[in-house]
C-alpha cells in the first residue's frame, strides 16, 4: 500500500462520501495549538512564562490585541499578545500557508492518531520557533488530546437511518517503528442521504466484545433509531448489532473498500470463517 498513514486513508477514505474531518475540530485545534505557540513565542521574548516571576525578565506583557487568520477553513480569530515595550508578531506566521500546513498536519494526526509530543516538537522546529521545553510540549499535547477526545466524545444529534462498519489496514509510526494496525470507521447515514464520520479508532485487532462496545458507544451518544447496519462479512458485527442495536437489521457486503482488508490479513484470524456466516444465518 503506497500510502498507510491512518490520518491519510481516513481522508482518502471519506472523500467518496463528502467528508473530512470535523471542521469545527480542526479550526478549534488550529486556534488552540496558534495561541499555543504564540505564548511559548513571547515567553522566550519576555524572558519568562505567562504569570511567571522572574528576576531576568526582559519586558511585560501588557494584555493581547484580537487579529483574524485566514486560513482555507476561513477566519480564525487568535489573540496576540502585546508587550509593554516593543511589540510582538508571530514571526512563524510570516508564510501563512507554510505555516497553516504545519499545523493542519499535526491537528488532523492528532484527531486521527493521537497527539504525540515528538510530532509537536517537529511541527516546533519547523517553524523554526525557539527551543521548547518538554513540559511546554506536553502542555500543547495535553490541549490537543482534551480537544480531540472532546469531538469524538460528541454527541449525536441527527437521526442515522443506516451506519456503515469498515475495516482499514493503516501502519503507525512510535519513536521511529512502524507497526501495522487497524482501523476502524463508523460513518452515519441521515435520513437526507449525506454521511456523517461517527467515529473512528486504531486498534491491534478484532475480538468478540470489540463491536459490541463499538456500537454501544455509538448508541451512548446518540444514535438511536438505527434501521440497519452494513458491513464486511463477520459474525462478530452480526452478533453486536443484535446486542446493541436488535430493531436494526444486519446487512453485510461482500466487496470491502479500495483501502480496506485484505482477506489474509493475519491480525482477523477468523476472517475466512466469517465470510461464510451470511450464508449460514440464511440456511
């Protein structure tokens, strides 16, 4: 597979449906993540930390000044902090673009993947801000971990007549190792035919409670009113949506997606078996 990063066969995956990612996720991270970096900016300016005492500090801060950032996901309003004597402008922003696609990078890899403080530390050094300290980066981390679990937490509004179940092989990266994961997708179809990404999770592998608390999370949320369930052929699904889901009806396909998995796929050890269960529920 040419491409196996997750945030990059979910986009890819979604794309046939309208989709992407949560926008007001990713404007929401990019304007946390700015001011984010914008406070580690000045800090090194000022010679101290926002409230810190320190007897080497080089100038005040003197409250903040509202500016709008274009962005391709429209304007984002950020608010830069202004200094008692000179002034302050984030420098890194001087390439808007340069430093948009920086940012998008990271927030999007965190909503898909997880936030991971190295990833951070590379988006840093890319804008060529100054040396950051490692709590600094675990601050950034943690504000980004809060907001992503946040939107995925979301509830669920709209009523979903259909939800689609989907399998994705991906491969992570940690500390420089690739392992080969999984990834699953749920998507929600309205009642007006669009889709909605639902939810979403990287995992080793497939046991027999995993779609079971899969979908009851998605009912937590919201989705109630399910009038069927459609996914690749596994008697694990089958079973969940008449756990969690018994008025929905179970439609499995046998055709997975162009990004989905392949039938050897060694982490589903009971995948060939499985195929034969529609047939078999039908006898």
């Amino acid at each position: 597979m040419a491409e196996s990063r997750p945030v990059n066969i979910l986009l890819n995956y979604l794309r046939p449906y309208n989709l992407t990612l949560d926008q007001n996720y990713v404007r929401e991270a990019l304007r946390t993540v700015m001011q984010s970096l914008m406070e580690l900016e000045v800090g090194a300016l000022t010679g101290a930390d926002r409230h810190e005492r320190n007897d080497e500090r080089q100038t005040y801060r003197n409250g903040y000044r509202r500016r709008r950032w274009e962005t391709s996901n429209g304007v984002i309003p950020i608010d830069i902090p202004k200094l008692r004597k000179g002034t302050y402008y984030p420098g890194f922003i001087e390439s808007p673009e340069q430093t948009e696609k920086v940012l998008r990078d990271l927030v999007t890899s965190a909503y898909v993947e997880g936030v991971e403080i190295e990833s951070i530390k590379t988006a840093v050094d890319q804008l060529d801000l100054p040396p950051v300290h490692s709590s600094q980066l675990a601050d950034i981390s943690e504000q980004l971990d809060d907001l992503a679990r946040e939107f995925k937490e979301r509830p669920l509004q709209d009523i979903y007549r259909e939800i689609h179940l989907d399998l994705l092989d991906v491969r992570v990266e940690r500390r420089g190792r690739h392992f080969d994961r999984l990834l699953a997708v749920g998507l929600g179809e309205k009642e007006d035919g669009s889709h909605e990404l639902l939810s979403h999770e990287i995992i080793t592998g497939v046991d027999d409670r995993f779609w079971p608390d899969f979908l009851g999370d998605l009912r937590r949320r919201g989705a109630r009113n399910v009038e069927r369930v459609n996914s690749y052929s596994d008697y694990r699904i089958h079973f969940a949506v008449q756990e969690v889901m018994s008025n929905a009806l179970w439609q499995p396909v046998n055709i997975l997606s162009v990004y989905g998995l392949n039938y050897e796929n060694p982490v589903l050890d009971d995948f060939e078996f499985a195929l034969d269960w529609p047939l078999m529920l039908a006898a």
